[in-house]
C-alpha cells in the first residue's frame, strides 16, 4: 500500500536521465521488444478484427470468404435486421437502465461509507473493507438462487429495477473498497482545517471530499457500469422475457435461441453492438480506467 | 448484510431435498454427504484446480515477462507511441462481455474447421484454457506496468551498466519491487479460477461429458437443470466456504511474512 493516486501508468515519462539519449539511437533489443509486444497486442486483437469484418459483409460473402479478407462493400444490412427483427434497440435500452441504475446505487452506497471508513477512521473500518472484498471475490452464484427466489417471492420477477438491486449491492462493496483506498490519501490537514472551520460531517463529503475525489469516482462509476453491462448471471436468471433483457443476452438468444444457428455475419455485428458501449468508454477513457484499477490495487 | 442473508438462505436451502417447486423437506446434512460421494462434484473441483494454472498462474507468469519487455523496450521518442496500443490490446478482452468473447471465439472454432474440438475432452479442455489466457493476461499486464513505472528507469540502465542480463534484471530489480502488485494479481484471479463459470458456460456449458465442468457451471445445471435446488445449493455453499477459508489462509500467510520483514 504505497502512494496510489498520482502513479503513472503505462510508459514511463520523459525524464532527464541516460536513458534520453540512450533512446536516441534506436538500438535493436529496444525495437526487437517493441515490436514483439506490439506483435503479441495484435495477436490478442484478432477475434475483435475478425468480428468487425464478418459484421459488415453480406450472407454469400462471409460463407464465401475466408475470415480474414476484407468486405468488397461495407453491408450495413445486418444492423438492418438486429434492429428490426431482434428488436435490438429495445435490449440496449434495458442495458442502459439496469447497468446506470445499480451504478449509481453502488455510488450512492459506496460514497458515503468509503468516506466514513478512510477519512472518518469508524472503527468498524477495517471489517468492513474485509466484508467488501469478501463480496466480490465470493462466487456470486452463491447468492443468485436466493435472490432469484426473493424476486418471486415479492412478486418483482421480471422487472427490471429488481436486477439493479443486487446488482447496485454487490457493486458498492467495490466501490467501498477502490474509493476507501484512494481516499485515505487525502491530505489530512485539509480534512481537520475544514473541521475547525465548523463544517459537518456531511458537507465535509458534499464541499470538499466529494469534489476532490470527482475524477475518481467518476472511474468507479465508469468500472461498474462496464461490470454491469457485461453482467450475465442475474439479469439470466431474473430476466424471462425478451422485451425486459439486456444486450448481452440478446446476443447469446441470437446465435441459441429462437433464431438458433444464426448465420455468422448477424452474430458478429450482434456482438459488435453488445460490446460497443464497453469498447467505446474503454477507448475514451483508456487512461483513466487503468489508473483507477491500479489505484485500488497498490 | 443483503448478500449476507442471501448467502444464508442458501444454506438453508442447502439443507433441503427441494426440487424447485412445491414443498421442500427437511433432510438435514444429507445433500454433503450425497455430495461427498459424488465424483461429479469431485471432478468439477480437480477442474477447478487446473484453471488456476490458465486463469492465474499463466496469465500472471506471462504478463510478467511482456511488462518487463515493454518497461525497457517503450522507451525513446517513437517506440513509446506502442506502449497505448499494447496496453489496449491486451485488456480488451476485459471489457468485451463474456458472453459475447466465447461466441466470437467458437465462430472462430467453427471458421478454421476445428467444431470437433469442442466434442471433445482434451481438446475442449485446452481451448477453454487458451480462452482464459486470453482473457485474464491484460489484466495482470496492467498491474503490473503500474507498478513497474514506479520505478526510477536509472535504476534499470544502473543494473544493466553494470553487467545484469534481462533475466537478472527482472530476477533481482522487478520482482522485488512488484511484490504487492504480484500478490493483488495472484488473490484476485486465484479466487476467480475457483469460482470460474462464464468463460465454461459459454464456450463448452461444461461439457463435453463434465469434461470442462467447474462447481459453478455444476451448481447451475442442478439448480435449474430441474433436478435438486437443495442439491445445487450444497455446492455453491461448499464454494463460498472453500473460497473465504483459501483467503483466509492466504492473507493470514501474507501477514505473517510482512511480520517477518
């Protein structure tokens, strides 16, 4: 547990050591590892490429052709028929629903505790980060039968603010635990100059805690709502109708389901849609996502 | 305190002969020892056992040695314009849905001709495997690149003046500096190979013939397979409990060696 917030991450940055002019003349074990890497990154890419190309080619062409030639003409059919006959639209908008909401459920948990755990030092701090990590490191599977019989049981199965609740719970135990960590790095003196100054508890989080720590649970949020999106298991179980389900198990419906055995080219732009919310915050945000995973970590 | 009722209703449901509709009876410990003597379940956890080599020690090992490469290698005006394609590279499969990764993934199965390998044991075993490398190593990679851009890069150049070949230099200047990093990494994906079930489910549904089975994707079958809830419930509860004593172990060990230092 070393100084978190202000790590850098990926390369290092310039500094005025040998190593400057050193990189001056490319020597060949740096490039020969660059090169290696970059060629393992790729390596790792190929499933994604190879989706994107079979989503934009037309039937005969993606059974014609070998997965890796590019379309002879970009095919925006195949959207076309997820958002007509699948009703794609429809499931992204569930997926927008649920994974927002149990977000901010978690925040709006995890915010206030993480404060009072780091900076308020309540005594239960240190079991309470136990029980958090507990949560999410626990098989959720472990819980999910009880929660799907809970969902009966109050007449809430099928709708969809049911799936935020858990979801929202076991979210917040991550996010008490990355926000706590980071927010034991606040500089104390702020926190007891604020104090004598009379602020309470409360506006001591709202005024100057919450402020300071935007960027970060602005991550959090980011982090859980990717989690949420790509969740399976709950919104499986507690999901029956089509109309209420989310994009990721649309997807799988695609290739199992009622249209079982879909033809590739459909399942590959299914699952370019499915992944693109993720991908799109992912690239946006690359930097910051990284250092906030790494911030709770160290 | 939610997830904790829910985790023990499940084991009350655990001690139940209930299958999912219509009254339950109460059967006391009955289900463990059916468990016990299912080979089933015990195979389910010999599986669960190896994914740890793919799900964490691979992912772990190999991560290791591609942020030591990149921290010397991204260096210089052009070459560290690679170190944000690399890094993307490798987390991608982080954030693509599972769900959907295993559905690109037995596309490409299918595409290069290979269907046979998922009707098959071994095969279905070693793809499932490759699949967790896959996903898993970014992950550990970024970690670790955290933690290895801590380090003053002089320090690396004064090693290697003075005569320490790259394996020396991960041995005795990397290593060291990354032992927290290292033992985060190691719990986090440890625990989620014991737990494993999307990257099962979706690729093989356990299968062929339990052969990529892990007590997640066993307790599913059963809790909605229609045959025991109380059954299924039993299994994720022995789960729950082998999961929380491994850590237990593990973080005891590690404050002890902390003591020690």
């Amino acid at each position: 547990m070393s100084q978190a917030i202000h790590t850098p991450t990926g390369a290092p940055t310039h500094t005025p050591t040998p190593s400057h002019s050193h990189a001056r003349k490319l020597d060949g074990a740096k490039l020969l590892g660059a090169t290696a890497i970059s060629a393992i990154a790729l390596l790792w890419l190929v499933p994604v490429w190879v989706t994107l190309l079979a989503a934009l080619k037309s039937g005969e062409e993606f059974s014609a052709t070998s997965l890796f030639a590019l379309p002879s003409q970009i095919e925006w059919h195949n959207f076309g028929v997820l958002f007509g006959a699948i009703n794609i639209g429809e499931k992204i908008v569930n997926s927008f629903v649920i994974s927002g909401g149990a977000m901010l459920l978690s925040l709006l948990i995890a915010l206030p505790v993480a404060y009072a755990v780091a900076v308020g030092r309540h005594r239960l701090g240190p079991a309470v980060i136990a029980v958090s990590v507990l949560i999410f490191l626990l098989p959720l599977e472990s819980v999910a039968y009880p929660i799907y019989l809970l969902s009966k049981q109050l007449g809430l199965y099928g709708e969809r603010a049911f799936v935020i609740a858990p979801l929202g719970i076991i979210g917040a135990a991550f996010g008490v635990f990355l926000l706590s960590n980071v927010m034991r790095h606040l500089p104390r003196e702020l926190i007891e100059a604020a104090e004598l100054d009379g602020a309470t508890k409360l506006s001591l989080l709202t005024r100057i805690v919450f402020p300071l720590l935007l960027p970060t649970v602005l991550v959090v949020g980011l982090l859980l709502f990717v989690s949420n999106w790509n969740e399976y298991l709950i919104s499986l179980l507690l999901l029956p109708e089509t109309s209420t389900q989310t994009v990721p198990l649309a997807v799988s419906m695609v290739n199992y389901g009622q249209f079982g055995g879909a033809p590739g080219q459909l399942v590959a732009a299914a699952s370019l849609l499915a992944a693109l919310p993720s991908l799109l915050v992912f690239l946006l945000f690359q930097r910051a996502l990284v250092r906030g995973i790494t911030a709770g970590i160290q | 305190m939610f997830f904790f009722s829910m985790l023990a209703w499940n084991i009350g449901l655990s001690l139940l002969k209930w299958p999912g509709f219509g009254p339950g009876t109460f059967i006391g410990l009955d289900n463990y020892v059916r468990l016990a003597r299912d080979s089933d379940f015990w195979e389910s956890w010999a599986h669960a056992a190896w994914y740890i080599v793919p799900f964490a020690v691979l992912p772990t090992a190999l991560a290791l040695v591609l942020a030591a490469v990149s921290i010397e290698s991204f260096i210089g005006r052009w070459l560290r314009k690679l170190a944000p394609l690399a890094r993307s590279g490798l987390f991608l499969p982080q954030i693509v849905p599972i769900s959907i990764s295993a559905l690109i993934w037995l596309g490409l199965v299918d595409a290069a001709g290979h269907v046979q390998w998922l009707k098959e044991p071994t095969p279905a075993l070693v793809l499932v495997s490759v699949f967790m490398l896959w996903l898993q190593t970014g992950f550990a990679y970024i970690v670790l690149i955290a933690g290895l851009s801590r380090l003053h890069p002089s320090l690396l150049e004064a090693a290697e003046l003075d005569g320490a070949g790259r394996w020396q230099r991960l041995r005795y200047v990397m290593l060291p500096a990354l032992r927290s990093e290292l033992f985060v990494v190691l719990v986090f994906l440890g625990a989620g190979a014991l737990k494993v079930f999307a990257p099962v489910y979706y690729l093989t549904g356990g299968g062929p013939y339990g052969s990529t089975q892990t007590p997640a994707t066993f307790a599913i079958g059963n809790f909605f397979g229609g045959k025991s809830v109380g059954y299924a419930a039993a299994v994720t509860t022995v789960s729950a409990l082998v999961i929380a004593l491994a850590l237990a172990i593990t973080f005891t060990i590690a404050r002890r060696m902390r003591a020690r230092r």
